[in-house]
C-alpha cells in the first residue's frame, strides 16, 4: 500500500507535464499513450527508487522522455521494414523528391532528432517544442544550466547542418 501514497505523492501532481514531454517526442496520439503507458510501468517496477533519487520528478520526466524515444524508434524501424517490403514490390517507384510528403518531412527531422545525442535531443525538443526553462531542462537532465544551454546550441546546429541539404534542394 506504501507505492500508492508514493505514487500519489510524487507522480499525480506531474501527470500534465509528463504528457507534454511524451507528446513533443511522439506527436501521434496512439505513441503518446504507449509511451506512456511504457513509462509508467517502468516508474512503477522502480518506484522506491524514484523516490530515493535526489530530483525525483526530474528523474521521471527522463523515464518518460526516453520511453517516448523508444516508441518513436520502434516504429521507425517498422515503417523502414515496410516501406523495404514495399519498394521492392513497386516495379515503378516514384523518385525520393516526387514522394516526400509532409508527413515524411516530419519523419526526416526525427530521424535528425535521432541522430542526436540523447541529452541534446532532450534538450532541444524541451526547450523549442515544450518552451521549458533551461532551469528546469538541467533539473530534468540532472546538469546545469550552462550544460543544457549547450546541449541547446550543439543540438541546434546539428539539426541545422543535418537538414542543410533538404532545405537547399526545397524538399524540406
């Protein structure tokens, strides 16, 4: 019964934020609820962990953002698959610039997101999609706020030069 008042305590009053951060990583709404869900289960199994932790609100924040990453990436490589499965059943394919879609723009820069270090990409999708301080970005990833200003910039420039090439051919 112990986990209960535990949970009560230190999840309920962060539920809201720990949606937001799954929903920036995800952006569809069945991910967000199994990242969710997954998150939730691993707080649950580590709960009197969490509690001993020394910022452990923070630390659940990170549990939710990476179970969100894992989602995003377990179904990336499932779209790889079938996408795999699909050329080579297309006699004609469509060239790469006719068939980019706005959906697969999105899927371009997640997979940039991807390409991140995973404090960078945490980082940048707190503070540009979620608006966080850099504060409590750093409280989030345990480091301080001159790291996470860092982890902003170098995330930043990255994306910049990962997606240079798309925004030059206007495909992005």
């Amino acid at each position: 019964m112990e986990q209960y008042g535990t949970y009560e305590r230190l999840i309920t009053p962060i539920e809201d934020r720990m949606m937001r951060s799954v929903w920036a990583v995800t952006q569809q709404p069945e991910d967000a609820e199994e990242a969710l869900q997954n998150a939730l289960a691993v707080i649950w199994c580590k709960l009197s962990r969490i509690e001993r932790h020394p910022n452990p609100q923070a630390l659940v924040l990170r549990i939710c953002i990476n179970a969100a990453y894992d989602v995003v990436r377990a179904n990336a490589r499932r779209r790889a698959r079938e996408a795999h499965a699909e050329a080579k059943q297309s006699a004609d394919a469509e060239s790469p610039a006719e068939s980019l879609s706005r959906r697969e723009q999105r899927s371009v820069v997640m997979r940039a997101i991807k390409q991140l270090s995973r404090n960078q990409a945490a980082a940048v999708i707190l503070r540009l999609i979620h608006g966080e301080s850099y504060e409590e970005i750093g409280r989030v990833l345990g480091c301080k706020d001159a790291t996470v200003r860092k982890h902003v910039e170098r995330g930043r420039e990255r994306l910049r030069r990962l997606l240079a090439p798309l925004i030059d051919e206007g495909t992005l």
